[in-house]
DNA sequence: CGCCAGGTTGATTTCGCTCAAGCAATGTGG
DNA sequence: CCACATTGCTTGAGCGAAATCAACCTGGCG
C-alpha cells in the first residue's frame, strides 16, 4: 500500500469511467465530444447498476427526471394500451442514450423502457445534465444531430406504416436487422441472430404477430429467406432488397 | 434629404428585417433567441422572395443547401410515391423552420415542400447556418428543443397510426386543427377554418380521401360536427373529446 | 353555358385482424 | 425421469375496416 490518495482515487474514477463508458459504446455516442475530466466527473455523479430481461427502467407517464446511458444490454422503448397491445418505437443498444426527448422537451415519458436482455444502465439527472449542456456546446450539437436523424426515421417509418403493405414492412424489418445483427458466414450467405421476440418484431412494425409469422413464411417459401427461432438466413438478398425498393403495392 | 448614410442603412436594415422576420413569426420561432444585431446581419444574408400556391420550394431527394424561415404563409411538407399518393408529414405557418433536418442529420431533403398558401420565406444557405449555430448555442439549444418535441409527435404519429381506427385518427385531427385554427363564436360554438383539403387532410393521417370523406359523413350524422367546404363547426367538443381519449377500439 | 377539379357516395374487394386451436421448446414438481 | 403446465410461435377459418374502382355531384371559372 505504498500509494498516494491521489492515485487510487484516479484508480476508482478511472475504473468506474469503463464501466460507465466502455469504449465500443462510448465511440458511437453522442458523449464521445466530452473531454475525459469531464468524463470522469459525470460518471462519479451518475448513478449506475445492472439491469435485468423484464425490468423496467421508466413507464409511459412518469416525469422525467434526467436521461439514461445504456453502457451494455438491449432496451425496448414502447407505448402500450390497456388491452396489453404494444408498438415498439426503438430498440436501443450500447452507448444509446434513453430518455433525452422528453428530457429536452420538457414533458413525462411518454413511452416504457423494459429491459429485453441484460444491461448496464447509468443516469444523469436533469441538473447535471442542464449544465453540462450550458457547458458544452458541442455536446448539445450531437444531441442535435441525433435528434435530426432519429426524427427522418421516425418520419420515414409513418410514412411506411401509412403508405406500405405487410410483406415490405417485413423485407424492410429484416434489412435494418441485418445492418446491425448479421454476420456474414465463408459461403457468402448472411445470417441473422434475430434480437427480439416475433411478438416484438411485429410490435416494431405496427402489426400483429400472427401477420408477422404467415408474412415471414411466405417470404419463406418464395425462398427469399430461412428462419428458425432467432436465427434467420437471408438467401436472396437482392430479392430481399427488390421488395423494398419500388414503393408499388399492386 | 438630410439624413446620412448611417441612418439610411438602417432604415434598409430595418425595413428588410420587418419583412424577414415579422414580430409574430419571430416570436414563435427558434430565431427568437438572436440579439437584434446577430438578426439584422442574418437577414442581410438571406435570400428571401415570395411563393404563389403549388410553387415548391424542395423535392424529395434534393441535396439540403440550408434552411428555410417562414415568414408568411403554409407549406405543406410531404413525402410523394410515383402513383402520386403523398403523404402530408408537416403542415410549416409563418414562424416555422424548414429543412433544418436534413441539413443537420447531413443528408439530402426526405420530403418535399409544397407552397398551398401565398407564402414569404427567406433561405439561408449552409454555411451561415453553421457559422451561427457554432457563434451562439442557444439557437442550437432552440433547434434541440424543437427536434425533441417534433420527435415526440412523430412517434405519437406511428403510434396512432398503426393502432388507432380512421374515426379516432379524424377525430384527433379535427382536435389538432382546433388548438390552431380555430375560432370561438359568441355562442360558444367553435368554428375550424380548415386550411387544407380533404385530399391532404386523409394525407395527413395516412388514408385515403373517400374514407376520410365518409368518416366526416359519420361524425356528422352522429352531431359531433357540421362541416361544409372548409368551414367546420365543432358542435359536441365533449363527445368529439371522447372519441380520442380511451385509446380502445371496440 | 360547359368544363373540370375536388369532393361525395355506392359497390366490391382485399389485406390484415380476431378468435381459436395446435405445436414445439422450456421449465417444474413429484 | 416423466407428467404437466407454461410460454412463444405457427396455422387455420372467418370477419371487418379501409382501399379500390367507378359513378355522380357541386361549385368556381373561362
């Protein structure tokens, strides 16, 4: 025990900051612009701890009281009605930051976040929050640009659930999950590992799951692809594409 | 003639000012945050001119130059498949900020703008947006804001839309044309000038003008309403309340 | 006056929902 | 280790809400 006070409260700050901010997460968030103090000084006023598959983080309606880093693990943002029917508006994965619209818009949760695998969740509230932003301009420029790109596809996925039938929701449902969830195998093929639910996927795309599950067995059998539980092959990706493509419905 | 060419370049500048920026677009805008001067200087770089009804200002697809202030007017802002269905994802009035979006999510415009009212609106290209928004934060704290609250209505859009039936999403509508267009006459009745037609207002909630045709029919036969060409009495707020509230669709 | 675009109404079709049953995988207690 | 619940997924049959197709108003305008 030869060291210093200062170094072993670098040791803890430095510890919990990896924890708070593992690398793969922190790269693709919008807290990437802070310096590593200022880092280091939001993650010892957060508050931080595991979650587990079924918690829930927030419900529709509560107030919000400042915004959640998702450090690891999978979240489902959703809106339900009494009769227990569900839309999922996001999926969100490590280094997504939760609750940052009704916290900037001033008003409740106007969705639940349930917990769909285990997770490492941290949050700031509302204070520490309000000033880091006053602090740092930079930070409130890549919230910005978030919000921009999550208001296209919001606006794109209206547009879809008006505008498009149910198989091209679907093609186009397995194309995003194929950005984010695929791997490609030695032969060329591209294989899926299906994050959520069928009861999700469909809750995703606005419809119910009995639709999703003839939908994707007709893509099956026109061998655009092979699923089985949560593993999914895409066989014929241009096909896949060419469902999504034209926006002709006849 | 005696004045100098000091108080004669502020008279342009005021002039031109008056016209950019009228005091009630001004106030519910972004803009609002701006000292006189930061105003006066942007101004002098817009490019500003008046729009007739079916000008359009972008299309779909368009690379994204800069923003667009609405000093006067409605833009329709929609998104248009070949058969020509469109889908009326934003209806701007004068205060209203167009393209904001896409220039700060960096892409090209994902909707086009439709004049459907005479309009004035000044552009501002890219780089003085950039330069501004760097300059002073709190108009990039504005725009979060706005984002953040568009955001939350575009979810609630997707929401309505793939779980609430056509009467409830007209009903809606009808509510949401009141908080603005609407008139309360001394007998307490309130009068809609509808500012749209029926094709875009179905375009709106994403369905087809007859259906919207006959779900105006059915609200009328049922007293809820009393509509002809655009001028629409509200004549039971209470029960027209009612038909959006409990999100059940038995 | 006739024309035409926008709006309404009617008849028919269809896509996706509802309701209900069957099935496979997983868990649990005896 | 097996009976059995339980849960999530799939399949089938029937229905219904909204789309489609088509005709017909209506009102503004050259």
């Amino acid at each position: 025990m030869g060291r210093s006070a200062e170094e072993s409260r670098a040791d803890i700050v430095g510890e919990r900051l990896g924890r708070c901010f593992p690398e793969t997460a922190l790269e693709r968030s919008e807290w990437r612009v802070l310096a590593a103090e200022e880092l280091a000084e939001l993650c010892m006023k957060a508050h931080c701890r595991a979650y587990q598959p079924g918690e829930t983080i927030f419900y529709e309606g509560d107030p919000c009281r400042g915004v959640y880093f998702l450090s690891e693990g999978l979240i489902g943002v959703r809106k339900e009605d009494p009769d227990g029917n569900s839309v999922l508006l996001h999926l969100a994965t490590g280094g997504d930051t939760l609750g940052y619209r009704p916290f900037l818009a001033g008003d409740c949760h106007q969705a639940s976040a349930e917990v769909l695998k285990a997770s490492k969740i941290c949050f700031f509230d509302a204070e520490t929050m309000g000033a880091l932003l006053h602090a740092n301009p930079d930070l409130g420029l890549e919230f910005l640009r978030r919000a921009a790109r999550e208001l296209g596809t919001a606006e794109n996925r209206f547009y879809e659930a008006v505008r498009l039938d149910l198989r091209t929701r679907v093609a186009h449902l397995l194309l995003l999950f194929k950005d984010r969830y695929a791997t490609i195998e030695a032969d060329g093929r591209v294989l899926l590992d299906l994050p959520i639910s069928r009861q999700d996927m469909a809750a995703m795309i606005g419809v119910r799951a009995e639709s999703l599950s003839r939908t994707i067995r007709t893509l099956t059998d026109d061998g655009l692809i092979d699923v089985s539980g949560h593993r999914a092959w895409i066989l014929d990706m241009d096909r896949l594409i060419a469902e999504v493509a034209p926006p002709h419905l006849h």
